[in-house]
C-alpha cells in the first residue's frame, strides 16, 4: 500500500512540477510575442525618422517626428509587457526552484526595462524636434533619437537571447 502511494505522489509531482514549467515557458513565449510586436512598431520608426530626412518642409518634418513618436509609444508599451510577462517568468522558475530560468528571465527582464528606459529618450528626442523651426536643431534631436533607438534595439536583442536561455533552462528543469 505503502508503494502505491508513493507511486502516485511522485506521479502528481512530477506532473505539477510539469505544468508549471509549462506555465513558466509559456510566460516566455508572451515576452516573446510582445518583443515581436515592440520590434514591429520600432521599425516603423524608424521608417518615419528616414521620412524626416526626406522630407520637403519643416511641417512634413514635424509631422514624419510625430508619427515616430506615436510608433515608439506604442512600442514602449509592449516592450512594458515583455517585461512584466519575462518577470513572471522569473516567479514561476522560482516556484520551481530552476535557479537557471531564474537567472535568465531575470536578465531579460532587466534587458526589456534597459530597453524600456532608452525608448523613453527617443520619444523625447522626437517630441522636442516637434517644436523646433531650426533644421540644425530638429536634426540634432533626430539624430539623438536615432542613436537611442539603435540602443534599444540592443537592449532588446539581448532581452531575447536572455528569453532565449530561459526556455533551455527550464526544458533543463522538467
């Protein structure tokens, strides 16, 4: 009898431990998606600030810089859920004491946040540059909106190695 009920426990842990490493991969995969969709706007971005050098007046400028504007706004709040979704993550390998999926979502979530912070200076950078009638100064904060951006974009690459790393530690865990 006494086996039989050790049978069925190691049976109902292994299958619990199972599903939460499902529920942890699947917090993952959500990052993921919302890096995707973060990345998407990002580059359309990007496509708006080359709109700016192309344009032929200041107010074809100022309107291309608020379009930008709009596409990163809207980035930075999916990059804003690849965070919150990279920290769940990190909650669940901790339930299930995979240190290493730990670690890793930990540091994708620290990545989205970097990335987070530096979207953040390019919204202004591109908000400023729609209140200049100067083309040296409306190029000055493209410029700098640019760079952030090039920043984010790393920020988020290594967000997605990090989401990467978690998944083989948690296949690790199972």
């Amino acid at each position: 009898m006494n086996k039989l009920i050790l049978f069925f426990s190691l049976c109902f842990c292994t299958n619990f431990i199972y599903a939460q490493v499902s529920e942890a991969i699947d917090k993952v995969e959500d990052s993921y998606d919302d890096y995707e969709a973060a990345f998407k706007k990002i580059k359309n971005a990007i496509s708006s600030i080359e709109g700016c050098y192309n344009a032929n007046s200041i107010d074809d400028i100022h309107y291309y810089a608020s379009d930008a504007e709009s596409y990163l706004s809207s980035a930075k709040r999916y990059i804003g859920y690849a965070y919150a979704e990279a920290d769940d993550a990190e909650d669940e390998a901790k339930d299930i004491d995979c240190s290493d999926a730990e670690d890793k979502s930990s540091d994708a979530g620290w990545g989205f946040y970097k990335a987070k912070m530096r979207i953040s200076d390019a919204i202004k950078e591109l908000s400023d540059s729609q209140w200049q009638d100067e083309p040296k100064y409306i190029s000055y904060n493209l410029s700098n909106a640019s760079d952030y951006i090039n920043q984010v974009i790393k920020h988020l690459e290594s967000a997605v190695n990090d989401l990467n790393d978690t998944i083989e530690a948690l296949e690790d865990c199972k």
